[in-house]
C-alpha cells in the first residue's frame, strides 16, 4: 500500500466517527430553524403534555421549564425562523 492510500484510510477512520454526529446535528439545526426548539425539548414535550424548554425556562426569570401551552410565558419564546 502506497503512502497516499495509507493516509486516506487514516483520514477515513478517523472522521468515521462523525458519521453518526453529523445527520444528528443537521436533524437539530432543521428542529431548531423550525420550531425555536431542540429535539430534547420535544421529547420532554411528548412526555409532559406542556411546551417544555430547557435554555428558556433556566435563562428567564419569568419562565419554567416545561409551562402550559399558550400560556402568558410561552408568549416570549423563541418560535424558529422559518
């Protein structure tokens, strides 16, 4: 094996590993663009039954974690861009 080919399967073996992070990162960069929420946060709503956000509920003073749906503290979150 030539050196050229040893390096590109060092460099395939090592990046490997990032295979499994990346359509993890895009599945949350896609969440958050469109709901202002992480996939975690959509979990905890699943299980709560209320609209539950974690950096939102420690950040602000006026918020909880997880609040009721359409709630007065609910009016200030993030919504996403889209």
């Amino acid at each position: 094996m030539n050196r050229v080919a040893r390096r590109c399967l060092v460099l395939g073996f090592a990046t490997l590993p990032l295979g499994g992070c990346l359509p993890m990162l895009a599945a949350e960069a896609v969440s958050v663009g469109a709901t202002g929420k992480p996939l975690v946060d959509h979990g905890a709503d699943l299980v709560t039954g209320k609209d539950c956000r974690f950096i939102e509920g420690i950040a602000r003073k006026d918020r909880q974690v997880c609040e009721a749906s359409g709630s007065a503290a609910t009016a200030k979150d993030f919504k996403g861009v889209f």
